[in-house]
C-alpha cells in the first residue's frame, strides 16, 4: 500500500502552539505521531512525506526515521535544513527538493501548486496545516498536513478516490448550472 503525511514537525515545540495541535509537549506529540504512524504503514508499505518532518540535528532526525515503519520517501519541505542525500544517509528512500509525480497523474509538493482546472493533473500537498483559506478536498487537490488527517498517514488510494468523487460532484454541478 501507499501512504501520504505532511507537516509531522516531530520534536517541534512550537508547532503544537502554532497549530494549535491537541499535545501537552513535544514528547507527547512525537508519541502519538510514531504510534498512529506505525499502527497505519507496515514495513511492506511505502510513505510519501510531503515536507516538514522533524526537527533536531542529523542523529535526531535518523533516529526518528528509524522508529517509523515504511519504506520512506521525502519531498523536502521548507523547514527540512538537510539535503536530499543526507536524508537518504538518515533512512528515507529518495529525498526530492522538487515536487514529483506519482501514479503519473498526481503531483506530490511540499507546497500547494497551481493546477488548471481543465488539466490531467492533481496535487497532493501539505504546508498550509489547519489554515481556513485552504481546502481539504478539492476536485484537483487534497491537503495531507496532520492536522487535517488525523495526525496519521493517510492511505493515498483514499487521497484518490476522495478527489476522484470531488470532480464527480463539481462536474455535476456545472451541468446542473449549464442546463
């Protein structure tokens, strides 16, 4: 299976005040986050992380990728300091400063992208966490930052189908609106 996460932010202090996250501290939020992590991605699985997924020196962020299961891919995101290559030395798979295209059809990005509403292509994107201006879903989109699932991995057949069904219910209404 695949998984998608963006903005873990583990051992991040002020994230959990920043975005307002239902942690006392950072150990508690690490926990939580390694526990939903592990208990979703089996070591089988793959895991796209869309950016932002720790805090601390090099030995810090290894250990962290240690403790999750998967096998672990990242596309660097603006508080990711490491390069790609000392993210592959820390565990992940690939490192990508870029977005990429998975599935052929589906843009992973650290931030969200512009996508033509007449195009093949969809984006799959954190970095805007719980802010309003942002929607979940989209019939071109869908925001993975934690605070919008869970504080865990989400399956990316479900990321799928969820703006498959979006496009569904646009295109009915522009034919609702056109009739």
């Amino acid at each position: 299976m695949k998984f998608v996460i963006a903005d873990t932010h583990f051992s991040h202090n002020n994230i959990i005040k920043y975005c307002n996250r239902p942690f006392a501290d950072v150990h508690e939020m690490n926990n939580k986050l390694v526990e939903n992590w592990n208990n979703t991605v089996t070591d089988a699985d793959e895991i796209y992380v869309l950016g932002d997924f720790a805090f601390g020196n090099f030995t810090q962020v290894s250990n962290t990728v240690l403790m999750l299961n998967g096998k672990k891919y990242l596309i660097i995101g603006n508080h990711d300091r490491f390069s790609a290559s000392e993210y592959v030395d820390a565990g992940f798979c690939w490192a990508s400063p870029l977005p990429v295209i998975l599935d052929e059809f589906y843009v992973l990005s650290h931030q969200p992208q512009y996508i033509q509403k007449n195009g093949v292509y969809m984006n799959i994107f954190g970095h805007v966490h719980d802010n309003p201006m942002y929607n979940t879903i989209s019939s071109r989109s869908y925001c993975v930052s934690v605070e919008r699932i869970n504080y865990q991995p989400i399956d990316f057949a479900e990321v799928k189908t969820a703006i498959s069904t979006m496009n569904e219910i646009t295109k009915d209404i522009e034919n609702n609106e056109q009739a």
